[in-house]
C-alpha cells in the first residue's frame, strides 16, 4: 500500500474512533448514566496525599464501603468548614488503613473509623488485601503515574464510558448472562446505578437504581449471596483481645502525636443487620472495641434520629438518608464526650 | 514511563512535533533524544539514571581504549572493568537476593547457622536489555569488530534510546550508531507505519494480554491446589498468550515508536508458536536476545567447533544463563534447562550438513542463522505436507508450554502440582469462570491460527497488499478495543527482567 492509502486509512480510523467514542458516549447518557469515577488505587492515593492537612482544617474518614456512602461530603464540609478526606475501601477491613496513618508520623489530625462488624472483625488476607495494595501503590507512585492520573481525572470527570467497572471491555463481558461453572466463584456485578463516586470519593447510589425494584433487590441478593460465600466465624477468645491490642497500639500512636480518633458504626437494616448482630453482638464487640481502646464511639442505634434507618438494599444509605445521618453525625461529634471532636471554631 | 500511559502520550506528542516539525540542528536533535530518553526513564525511579550514566560513561572510555591498546594483558583488564561494571551492576540489583539466598542454604546444609537480614533491593527497570546492549560493544571493541564511537553524544543516545531502553528489542552498535549520523525525521510513509505499529503493539498489550488474558492466567497460577486437566491447561495456554501479546507487544510499540522518529529497530518476534522445532522457535522469539546469546555466549564458549558434547554442554550452558537472564530464580533456570535440552535433542536428529549444504563452522552472522536453521529437524521429514508441518508446529507449541509452567510458576511446587494437573495425574478442582474459559479459547485459537497464516510474512507485507479501506477498520477496531479496554497503567512482563 502506498503511504497516500495508508493515509487514507489512517484518517477512516480516526473518523471511526471519533464517531465511535461520541455514539458511545450519547448512548450511556442516553440511558441516564451520570459521571462516576473509577474509585481506584490512583484516586484512593491522591486522597491519601491529602491527610497532612492541619488538624482543624480537615477529618480523615477509613472504613468500607458504608462510610463512602453514608457520610454526605458536601453537608459535612459545609456544617464543619473543613474538609472531608475519604480513605475509606470498598470490601476492605481498614484496619490496615489505620496502622498506616499511626505510622505516618505526619498525620496529626482527626480520624474517623467505620466499623461494620464482618469487614472490621475479619482477619482473612483477602478483606485486607485491597487496603494493603493502596498503601503499596501510594508509597511507590512514581511520577508518570502520579501525572497519568491527572490526565485519566480529567477525562473521566467528563465521560461516562470511562468507567472501568461499568463500561470496559472486561465489565461488559462480566454483564453477559453466562451461566457460570458449577463450584466455580464469579463475582457478581454489582447494578450499574448501585454505585457512582466522585471525585472526592463520596459514593451513591442513584436514584433510577432506587427506584428500580428488581435491582435493588438484585444487589439485595448479591449481599446476601456473599455474606453466605464468605461466612467465617467471628474471631473469639484471646485472638479478638490480640486484635484490640493491635488497635489500640495504633490508635494510641496517634493520639499521642496530638491526632483524635473516634470509631463511628453506621446503620443498616434487615436481614443483613440482624445477621449483624446476631453474629457480633454488641457487648461483645463494639462496647469492647471502645472500651479495650479508650476511644469515643457513635452507634447509630444511640441517636433516635439515625436509630431508624432503612437501607435500600439493607447496607447502605440512600443519598438523602445520607445528608441527615451526616448532620446528626457531626452534631454528635461536636457534643463528643470529653470535649467536641471539632475545634473551637465549630459550634 | 509506560507507552500504555497518558504520560507517554503527551511526552511522545511533544517529542513528535519537537523532532519532527522543528528545524532545529541535528546535534539538538539528538540532545533532545538524549534528554528524552533520560526523561522517559527518570519517572519510574529518577536515582536509577545514574546507573545509566555510569554505565555510558564507562563503556565509551574503556571501549576507545580498548579498541586502541594493543597489550594482550592490557586489553583483557580494560574489558574485566567494563564486564565487573555492567555484570557486578546487574548482579548487585537483580541476583543480590538470590545469592545470598542459596548462600545462606548452602551455609545452613553445612551446618552453619547463617541468617542474614532479607535484602531490600529494588530493581532498576530494564537492566537486563541496557546492561546487554552496552556489553556488545564493548565486546565487538574488544573483538575489533567496529571502531570505537566518536561522538559521546550518539553513544549516550545508543545506551538511552527510549523506545527500545527498558525491555529491547536489544540493539547493536552497528545497528544504531549509524542511524544517528545523519539527521533523520519521519517522512509521511514512516510516521503512518508507525503509529499503525504503535497502535498494533498497544492492542497487543493492552487489549489481548491485559485484558483476555491475565486474569485467568492467574487465576490458575496462583491456585494454592491441584485444578481440572481443562484449568490448568487453560491456564498455561492463557500465559502463553499473554507473554506473547505482551513482550511482542512492547516491542511492536518500540519499533512503531522509533518509526514514528525517523528510526529503524529490528524485528523481536516473527510469530513464533507456528515455529517448527525450538531452534525455529528461538528464531521467532525474542530475536534479538538469541541472536545476542548466540554471538556473545554460545559462539564465545567455542559453539560447535570442538565436537559434539562440547557443543551440546555450550548449547546447554548458553540456555541456562539465557534463563537466569529472566529472572532469579531456579525455575527460570529449569526453564532455559527445558529450552536447552529440546535444542540438543533437535540437534541430535537433524539431517547432516552434507545432507543440506548447511555450513558446519560458525564464521558469519549468515553462516551462524543457517546452521541453526537447519538444527530444526521437522523440515526433513514434514516439509512435503503441509498438515504435518503444522502438527509438528503444534508439538512445539504444546512443548513450549510445557516449559511455561516453570517460567511463570512462583516456585517448583506450584510447578509441579500444575504438571500434575496438566497431565491428569491428580484429582483437582475447576477455578476459571465460564467467561475465562470462553476468553482463552477463543484468544488462542486465534492466536494460533494467525502465527500460522502469518509465518511467512509479516504485518507490514500483509498491510501493503491490503486495500486501504480494510486496513483503516482493522486499525479502528484496535483503537475502539484500547479506549473499551481502559487499562492504561499495568506494567509490561518483561520490565522485570
């Protein structure tokens, strides 16, 4: 072929490329898919990047997904005029998340831990493993990385389809309705509406997705599909007060830099709450976790305004859900026990 | 920096219209390479550099010296400093662990208890391809094979030349310095050929390793037991392919790159699982590794030319540290062991240089690519039918993976029960997903299938005779699969070698 041809096939695909992309694009939006970033290791450590804010000026949140979805960004920053720094990990004990902000001796600041029992209390390496791999990737990120992420930020801030979850080659063959082998796990996707995270890591569930029935009930299901897959039994006995011991040492590192930790467990409902409980009973568990760690707490069960929660699909709040649990929150907090968790700005 | 990366793409826009839109001197031209090169490398680790520099520095001195001394003695001392610099570099940073290791075993089954502190040594990306690469000239130096290099400024751009810099294809003196004399710019043929490569090399990677293939390649490999006959075979299929897509992929981007530059680098790979024999394989392989391995190693430890057992432990040995050279680990050993061993048995039976007017001493590059051309022994009894030659191509592919499993496995354990599995010698259980299973299957046969048909030509050729219209979907399908695949961040295989 003569380059005045491959010229010509050279400019059919990018004619193609565009006309390509701009379809996709209207497509999903077509569909009423907003934008929604990939709530990956590089957005996880640009969030990271920003904990050695001064402690009046901000708050760290780490947990799993409950916290991402529960903690309203927007009406916590405007009602404390601080900023809100999500560290918390889908699917993730952040326990490890913990230990790394005790070992930081730059972070100084105030940290919220959300517990949800059978994430916090589980000592297998595969609740861990996404925690540990965020530390990993913020401690090695080499500056090409760091610079990509700009850039992918920038597109994703502005395309749907970028989405890797969702909309990636790899997503959308997981979408197939194959049936799977017999004995074989395949992780189930989630409903495309279930999950949209912003820029700031704030996480929420959409409103088609609410008042979608059969999806609520499909990730319904998909909770309670791998809370049986991935039953083990709570930790007991000396291993659970070994495990203290190990928060306790890091939440003490960090109260002793002058930091403030509070541990925060936020609601849930049905099946799955009483699952819950019935499996970590309070007493046992959240009462001693307090206690072992000399660390304030707030139960949702102790506010009669966050006590009667409904989850849509029993796990996490609805965004409106999630602004008035934010406010009593931070009302809370700020009558803490010993002395407001904010400083004397905040009333 | 990754070509799969925002990064590259902004850092190769701007390198494009800085060489090729300016009219500024070839010497800046070459500066701004060199700088570049320097740039490309620095982001994953900028102390590294150094290494690079003291390597370039090194090399240029002791290779004009040792081109002009004429002392025997003199002459072996310049190049044992180049070789403990390059080699001690590469056995600091990417063996230092696995010495201590098997010292510290060896120390403990003589009933010392040594326990040193695990060492923490990160590995400089790409050492392996530069330390190589800046070893041959030295070598040809020391060989009087070329005269040394003027100009430090083209010396640096050979050791440094981004697009081949960390995982080759490893290039020789006479195949670059040259390229750098005079001033090159990409014309309008070079620039298309070239992002046509670069977006071919990119799907490769991205699309057909990254995306196909790797999850169910581990999947399989990292099962802690022993899997279905189906997994497991699945799963070594699935690293095959995913090596292929990936390390031809990287170099499919390089040569695209380099292209777009006004530069020529050499073929890396020529579709080698429709190889005939594994000396055909290593043909199609990482070509310039073997080719490497082959002048500097094989031939340099004699080759053929003091009888058969001294040429089939040469072969052997050239094959063990061609494993080692992968990695620091006894299963890469065992690998090249593999390699080496089908090699002397393809020898054995290979018909007799006076049966195919092969030459029997190693004089010539020429020479050397003809006598292992004929060390394949399937042509002789294949080559009237076409059906059989291609089942003698399959027993290579099924022997090629075969020797996969000890490259890819962590350790020998994970090797053997995934042998075991492989070859239904125990009772296991299913680990890859409908989709997986589906993936592999339909990537391998296709892989398959296009090796043979292309086994004759290449890309390039077929794209010529192709209408211009057919060339331009294939080249959109590729890029609609890379933006739909949206992994811009996983690092290629062979970075780590």
């Amino acid at each position: 072929m003569e380059s005045k041809s491959f010229f010509k096939a050279g400019v059919l695909a990018l004619f193609l490329v565009a006309a390509f992309v701009i379809s996709w694009e209207l497509f999903w939006r077509s569909k009423g898919a907003p934008v929604s970033f990939n709530d990956d290791e590089a957005l996880w450590a640009k969030s990271r990047a920003e904990i050695y804010l001064p402690s009046d000026k901000s708050t760290v949140f780490i947990g799993s997904s409950r916290i991402k979805f529960d903690l309203d960004i927007p009406t916590w920053e405007k009602l404390t005029g601080e900023k809100a720094i999500q560290l918390s990990m889908v699917g993730t004990n952040p326990v490890p998340l913990l230990e790394d902000l005790a070992d930081d001796p730059e972070f100084k600041g105030k940290l919220i831990v959300d517990v949800t029992e059978p994430l916090f209390f589980s000592l297998g390496p595969q609740a861990s493993s996404s925690a540990l791999e965020g530390i990993e990737y913020f401690k090695n990120q080499t500056p090409s990385q760091k610079f990509s992420s700009k850039i992918n930020h920038a597109l994703e801030a502005n395309f749907v389809f970028l989405e890797e979850g969702k909309y990636s080659v790899t997503a959308l063959l997981e979408d197939l309705e194959l049936e799977n082998r017999k004995d074989v796990f395949r992780f189930p996707p989630f409903p495309k509406g279930f999950e949209v995270t912003n820029y700031n890591r704030q996480t929420f569930m959409t409103q088609d997705f609410m008042n979608d029935s059969i999806q609520v009930q499909r990730q319904t299901a998909i909770w309670m599909g791998l809370g049986k897959l991935f039953k083990t039994p709570p930790i007991k006995g000396d291993t659970l007060q070994q495990y203290f011991t190990r928060i306790k040492k890091a939440t003490d590192k960090i109260k002793e830099r002058g930091g403030k930790v509070v541990f925060v467990r936020t609601p849930a409902s049905g099946p799955m709450e009483a699952g819950t409980k019935a499996g970590f009973p309070r007493n046992v568990y959240w009462d001693q976790l307090l206690s072992f760690t000399s660390t304030q707490g707030v139960h949702y069960e102790d506010d009669p305004g966050t006590a009667s929660f409904i989850c849509p699909e029993m796990s996490h709040l609805s965004p409106a859900d999630a602004i008035v649990y934010t406010q009593h929150l931070v009302k809370t907090l700020s009558a803490g026990q010993g002395g407001s968790f904010f400083t004397p700005k905040f009333k | 920096m990754l070509f799969n990366s925002y990064t590259f793409i902004v850092f190769f826009l701007i390198l494009l219209v800085l060489h090729n839109a300016t009219k500024l001197p070839w010497k800046i031209k070459k500066t701004n390479l060199l700088l570049a090169s320097y740039l490309f490398y620095a982001v994953w680790n900028p102390p590294f550099v150094i290494l690079l520099w003291l390597s370039t520095v090194v090399d240029f001195v002791v290779g004009k010296k040792l081109f002009h001394t004429e002392g025997k003695t003199k002459r072996r001392s310049l190049l044992v400093v180049s070789l403990v610099l390059n080699l001690g570099m590469l056995a600091f940073f990417k063996y230092g662990g696995f010495l201590l290791e098997n010292f510290t075993l060896l120390a403990n089954a003589m009933g010392f208890n040594y326990q040193p502190a695990k060492p923490s040594i990160i590995l400089p990306v790409g050492i392996s391809f530069y330390t190589f690469q800046t070893l041959c000239y030295t070598l040809d130096m020391y060989k009087k094979r070329i005269t040394p290099e003027k100009s430090f400024l083209d010396f640096a751009l050979f050791v440094t030349f981004f697009p081949q810099l960390v995982a080759g294809p490893i290039v020789r003196p006479a195949q670059l310095l040259p390229q750098f004399k005079t001033p090159r710019t990409a014309n309008a043929a070079q620039l298309l050929k070239g992002l046509f490569l670069l977006s071919l090399g990119l799907f490769m990677k991205v699309v057909m390793a990254d995306t196909m293939l790797a999850e169910p390649a581990d999947q399989v490999f990292g099962a802690s037991g022993s899997l279905t006959a189906l997994d497991a075979w699945l799963g070594v299929l699935a690293f095959s392919g995913q090596i292929f897509f990936d390390f031809a992929g990287y170099s499919t981007c390089a040569i695209g790159i380099a292209a777009c530059i006004g530069f020529s680098l050499p073929d890396n790979f020529r579709y080698p699982y429709a190889a005939i024999g594994f000396s055909d394989f290593w043909r199609r392989w990482h070509i310039t590794l073997s080719s490497w391995l082959r002048d500097y190693l094989y031939i340099g430890l004699g080759g053929n030319r003091n009888g058969a057992i001294r040429t089939y432990a040469n072969l052997m040995m050239t094959m063990l540290l061609g494993g080692l050279w992968h990695g620091a680990s006894w299963t890469f050993v065992v690998w090249g062991a593999l390699h080496g061993s089908f090699l002397c048995v393809e020898r054995m039976f290979r018909p007799k240089p006076a049966q195919t007017g092969a030459v029997q001493e190693e004089t010539s590059m020429e020479e050397v690519s003809a006598v292992i051309k004929s060390a394949s022994f399937a042509p002789a009894f294949f080559q009237k039918r076409k059906v059989k030659l291609f089942f003698a191509a399959m027993l290579t592919f099924f022997l090629v993976n075969v020797t996969w499993v000890f490259f890819r496995s962590n350790d020998f354990s994970t090797a053997w029960r995934l042998l075991g599995s492989m070859f239904g010698l125990s009772e296991g259980a299913p680990v890859l997903p409908t989709i997986n299973i589906i993936k592999v299957t339909v990537v391998t046969i296709a892989l398959v299938a296009t090796h043979w048909v292309m086994r004759n030509t290449s890309v390039m050729e077929v794209a010529q005779k192709t209408r211009w219209w057919v060339v331009g979907v294939v080249w959109a399908f590729m890029l609609i699969a890379l933006i739909l695949s949206q992994k811009s961040s996983d690092s290629f295989i062979y970075f780590q070698f």
